[in-house]
C-alpha cells in the first residue's frame, strides 16, 4: 500500500506541470510579468500565448507548453528571475464544452479578491512601506517616504523607486481637483532611458550640422520607382540612399566604424546599421546586417521587414543586438534639426530629418530647392 500511494504522488506531480521562466538572453536574470493574457483557472491549449514578458532588451511572448487549467504564481508587474515557477498546468483537465446552449458570460462589473498568487521568496509589505533597500536609500536623499508613491504589490516602495525619487524643491503643488496619472514603465522601456542617460554622461559628444540638396535623389526616384517597384515588390525610400552612403562614409573613415574597449580600439570589416524606429512599446533599433554587401533592394527590403516585426512587437533581442553605426530618422515626425543620442558602444550617428522646400543660392540665382539638415 505504501509503494501504492508513492506512485500515486508521483503520478500526481507529474499532471501538474511548472511553468518556469526561460532565459530570454545571455546576461538576463530576471524578467517582468508585463501582462497575463489569460486569467487564473482558465484552459489554455498548448503554445497558446499566456503572458507577455519584458526583460531590459525585449517584449516576449511565452507560450503555454501543454493544455491544461492554468494557475497563475505571479502578478502583473512582478519581477521574477529567470527559472522561477510563474504558473502551473493541470494537463489532467478536460477542455470545456461548448454548445449552442451556452451563453457568453457577462464580464463582471468589479473584480473579487485575487487569489494568493505570490512567489513564496517575495517579502510582503504594508501599503506605502518602504523596503530595507528603499528606506536606507530615502533616508539618504532625505525625503520622506510619505511623499512618493510605490510601485511594488500593495503599493509598497521599492528600491528602484527610492532611486528614482526626487527630493521636492519648494511647496508640494497642490493637485486637489486635478488628476494625475502614474504609469509603470516596462523594463525594455526603463532599459532605453538608462543607455540614453549613460550615454550623455559618458561619451564626449558633438553634433555637426549640415544641409543636403535632395534634387538629385527625388529625380532618380521619380524616374525609377515604378519601375523598380514592379521588378523587387518594394519601394524605392529615402532609406536605402542614406544606408548606402553611411556604408561608403564608414568604408572611407573606418575609425568611425569602431568601438573603445579599454585601452583599444575594435574596429570593424563589415557595417551592421541599426535603424532607430518607433514601436508599440517604445524605441526599437532593428540592425540591418553586413548592409555593405546589400543594393538598393536588400536594404528596402529589410527595413520593411524589420520595421513591420517591430510594429507588431515580434522583433528579438538578437535583432537588435549589436551595430556599428546608426541612422535615425527624425523626419518622420516633423522634425527640422535635433541631437540623436549615439548608441553605445557605437562612435557615431546620423540623424535625418524632414525635406522642406527652400530658396537656395546655385551658381548665383535663388532656386527653390528640398532641402534636409542631417
């Protein structure tokens, strides 16, 4: 009998499967439950999307691995490390029938209590509290943990909003009859804005302006377009003249298409351009790979493609993992001039803008030219 219930418990644990984290990266060790795209106690199919997960370089999705009943083991906006059981699978239940009978249910109007859903290695705090972390670094800042908001389940402060807070400057302004909005970022986006913030920090940076006369590149796409539409199945943008001529420019000054590292300089044989395009999720910087080997076609094919998975949030970590140069197109949102921020560990960037139509001095006569500042 004893051997009995022994297979019995293994035959059990074996039913219910454990999720756990996969590592979406090397150097990631932990991830953030973006969203649950399911609820507690409801059948998921197998590879169905359950959660969307965010790490400092990506938004993934993560696919259910068997069918089953699912019981979530973290919230919204957890942090869990790589490896840690997030939910479980009951691949012992039966899909729900669904008849003609049945009637939809109604979503509820308010939302009960939440299960018990925390990782059992996470502390819980009061509403409003701060961690050890947070308070020593509050006390620090000398600012009163009354007077920032936490982040953390239940509201509690947590280190990274100790480190984020900003000790008041004056009167606390008065909000009474006004509203306000607190939005958590996700890792990828927090992610962008502490390279951005290290990268002005710890680069010497200069910016140089200059102006373009765009003539020529509108008279060849007027008079090649539709043709070379018709014959690659792309159009013919302003991109792949840009990644082109970046690619001769860094042929030409080959310490621009380097990195330091130490006491050395890397430089690199091959151009790896990585497009700067806005996403659902924020900035995404797509590479276009060896762009040195590429013709017009390769490279308007490859932003369209690039572009299009970062719209639809597919893009990955190794899609956007290295460079050695970026462009960034400002332009596109009515931009005349700006600084772009260069992408470390990369040496340089360009920025494009828009193409305003302007008089300009030729050969001593005022002509009406489309002029962009890069």
């Amino acid at each position: 009998m004893l051997s009995q219930s022994r297979i019995l418990l293994k035959k059990s644990k074996l039913m219910i499967l454990e999720m756990k984290v996969p590592s979406p990266g090397e150097s990631i060790t932990e991830v953030e439950i973006a969203e649950w795209l399911v609820q507690d106690g409801d059948y998921v199919e197998k590879d169905q999307a359950i959660a969307e997960v965010d790490s400092d370089k990506a938004t993934l999705e993560l696919p259910a691995e068997q069918s089953g009943t699912i019981t979530l083991k973290a919230e919204e906006g957890d942090a869990v490390a790589v490896g840690a059981v997030v939910c479980l699978i009951d691949t012992t239940a039966s899909k729900p029938e669904i008849t003609a009978d049945s009637k939809p249910l109604e979503a509820p109007i308010a939302v009960s209590e939440k299960p018990a859903t925390t990782i059992s290695s996470k502390s819980t705090y009061a509403s409003g509290t701060p961690s050890l972390a947070a308070k020593k670094i509050l006390v620090e800042k000398g600012i009163d943990s009354n007077a920032i908001s936490g982040s953390g389940r239940d509201g509690r402060i947590t280190k990274e909003d100790a480190v984020n807070a900003v000790p008041s400057m004056g009167e606390k302004i008065d909000i009474e009859g006004r509203g306000l909005r607190r939005t958590k970022l996700s890792m990828l986006r927090r992610k962008v804005a502490e390279r951005l913030v290290a990268a002005k920090n710890e680069t010497a940076m200069l910016t140089t302006f200059n102006e373009v006369d765009m003539t020529p590149i509108f008279e060849l796409r007027k008079q090649y377009k539709e043709a070379f539409k018709d014959k690659h199945g792309v159009g013919l943008g302003f991109m792949s003249f840009f990644t082109l001529a970046v690619v001769r420019a860094l042929k030409l000054f080959p310490a621009v298409n380097s990195m330091i590292e130490g006491k050395e300089m890397i430089s690199y044989d091959f151009c790896d351009i990585s497009i700067a395009v806005s996403g659902p999720k924020g900035l995404m910087v797509p590479v276009i790979r060896n762009a040195q080997e590429l013709t017009f076609k390769g490279v308007e094919s490859e932003v369209k493609r690039l572009a299009i998975r970062a719209r639809d949030g597919q893009i990955t970590i190794d899609e956007m993992t290295g460079g050695t140069f970026t462009i960034s197109n400002g332009g596109v949102f009515g931009s005349m001039m700006s600084t772009p921020i260069i992408n470390p560990p990369q040496s340089g960037i360009l920025g494009m803008h828009n193409i305003i139509e302007r008089p300009v001095a030729i050969n001593g006569k005022v002509e009406i030219r489309p002029m962009m500042y890069v």
